[in-house]
C-alpha cells in the first residue's frame, strides 16, 4: 500500500534556515509549501513536490493563501516551521512603536495566522502533526553589548506559546517544538566580522545552517518530542563564558 507523502508548511523559505529546510525536506521525500515575500524571485522553482507563495506571512491574507493552496495541491496539512522571522538591534529607548509593530507582525502573528489554520487541518484529519518555531538563545541569555530587548519579547513570546499549545494539543497528537539557535551563518549576518560572531557562544563557533536544518527535522520526524526547546547555540544559553 502506498503511503501518503506528508505536506510541510515553511515559512521564510527564500533564504538561510528556510532555504536549508525547504531542500531537505524534499530530499526527505515531503511535498513543501515554501513561502517568502518575494519567493518566486529566489533559486526555487515549483515542482511536483514544491508550491511557492508570495507574501507577507505576518498578513492573515497570506496565511489563507497558503493554507489553501497546501489542500489544493497537496489535500494535507502535516506540519508547519514557523521560520520566518526579523532581528535587530537598538537600545532599548531608541526602539520605537513602528519596530514594535514589524517585529510582532512578522515574529508572532506570522506564527500565529499560519498555525491556526494548520492547526485547525491537522485535527480535520485526525492524523497529528508538528509545529516548530524559530526562537534564538538569547531569550534565556541576553549578551552584553547585544540589545536585543524588544526583539526578545517576540522570540520569548514564541517559546511561551510552544510550551501551551504542547499541552492544549497534546492528546490530539499535534506536537509544538522549538530551535533557539546562537548565531548561524546566515545573509542576517553577511556584514558582521567573523571574530565578533565566534565571540558569541562559548565554542567559539559560528553555526552553519545544515546544524540548525538537522535540529529542525529531528524535532519534526521525533513523535514523543513536544513542547521543546532545543538549543542550537555552542552553549550560548548556558550563561556568562
């Protein structure tokens, strides 16, 4: 009998982490719905296991396209990796309300717009599912001389909801995990001078974007695994090196 390929739901795909996850999980043998704002202008080009969506995720618009267009295309609604996301960095009295307002539309009702309606498909269909955000190690361990404060509320925000909606759904069999990475090897950090990067985590390591890619698809493919935080970080979180 032949098994139904599974439908993942990737968010910021046009580049970085969502790239990497994107390719990976076609590898694996998924069908993807990638989605950035300008997407159809990145290295992907649809195909018989990929969709590609235009649009600001942080729009409501945006998540009901791509819900749709994951039943259209594909009749399921597996799994969503909430990797969309903005960062950065001011001290905390030169933040102002329009940051406050790009930041949460993006980082949280992003997240919130697209996993309600996956949500909602995955209990439809009675078969579970998983729900991974995107986090940063920062939220547990702020870096002296890195202000990152409001950003913070977003990305804390989002561990806060994985850890009640793991347990809201958990005896539906709809899992809700996290990746807090440190700094990773991304086009975010394109500028920034290596040594400054490696002075960020203990190690002395920069991530690449594979390491973070792995944790993502473990926490996918791991069923007993929910309500988790995973850090990707060289020990970041782990306090003052």
């Amino acid at each position: 009998m032949q098994v139904k390929r599974k439908t993942m739901i990737v968010t910021g795909a046009a580049q970085g982490i969502g790239a990497g996850v994107t390719k990976a999980f076609i590898e694996r043998g998924y069908n993807v719905v990638a989605n950035s704002r300008k997407i159809t202008e990145s290295e992907f080009v649809p195909a018989d296991r990929l969709v590609l969506i235009d649009g600001n995720i942080g729009e409501a618009s945006t998540a009901a396209k791509i819900s749709a267009t994951a039943m259209s295309a594909f009749g399921s609604i597996d799994g969503v990796v909430n990797n969309a996301g903005i960062f950065f960095t001011k001290r905390f009295t030169d933040y102002t309300a329009r940051d406050f307002e790009l930041l949460s539309e993006t980082n949280l009702q992003g997240y919130i717009y697209i996993t309600q309606l996956a949500v909602k498909q995955m209990l439809a269909q009675k078969t579970g599912g998983s729900v991974t955000a995107i986090t940063s190690a920062m939220v547990e361990h702020p870096i002296a001389g890195v202000n990152a404060s409001v950003p913070m509320i977003t990305k804390g925000g989002l561990e806060a909801i994985t850890r009640s909606l793991a347990t809201e759904y958990a005896k539906d069999g709809i899992r809700f995990n996290a990746v807090a990475p440190g700094v990773v090897d991304t086009p975010m950090h394109a500028k920034d001078p290596d040594e400054f990067l490696k002075s960020l985590s203990p190690m002395g390591m920069i991530s690449d974007v594979d390491e973070i890619v792995d944790a993502i698809m473990y926490l996918t493919e791991a069923r007993h695994v929910t309500g988790e935080v995973l850090h990707v970080d060289a020990g970041a979180h782990n306090g003052k090196w």
